[in-house]
C-alpha cells in the first residue's frame, strides 16, 4: 500500500479549532488567532465549515483504496452461499 500523508486535521468539525483557541488564551498562553478560520479573522464571528465536504471525500477514497480495492470479491462464492445465515467469506474453500 502506498503512504499517504495528510496535514492538517479533517476530522475537526465547525467548532473543535475555535474551543482549542478559546481554551489556550483562557490558560494564559497567548494563541495566535487561526488565519481564516473565523469571518474577517475576528474570533467573535461564528467560524464557518469549509472543509467538511473535502474532509468526507478524502476518507471515503482513503478507505476504498486502503481496503475496498485489495478485498478479493468472488460473486460465484457469493451465489453459492447466498442463503447461508452464517456462511464466513473469509474461510478457504474446501475442494
């Protein structure tokens, strides 16, 4: 499988940066405000979800790719065994 890098945090949603931000100033360490995260990079607007689209189709692609792809499909083993309540794909067929 190849290596695929990723920077940055997809699964944050709307609101994870901002508590982090809020929590770091209120701890007295002087965070730099997030550059484009909050309208007019003021952090009393409400920030806005740009990523969250980008970030589903990434995990979507990393997971067809990741597993999906290199997972053997054999539909006659399907058919055989398709009223089998709990048939395991997984197991090797006997000849």
């Amino acid at each position: 499988m190849r290596e695929i890098y990723l920077f940055g945090h997809l699964e944050y949603d709307r609101k994870t940066l901002a508590w982090e931000y809020e929590r770091d100033k209120e701890e007295g360490l002087k965070p730099n405000l997030p550059q484009n995260y909050f309208p007019e990079n003021d952090d009393k607007n409400k920030p806005k979800s740009t990523w969250a689209s980008a970030a589903s189709l990434f995990f979507s692609n990393w997971l067809n790719y990741a597993f999906y792809q290199g997972t053997p499909y054999l539909g006659e083993r399907l058919s055989q065994h398709l009223n089998e309540e709990n048939y395991d794909f997984n197991q090797k067929e006997q000849k």
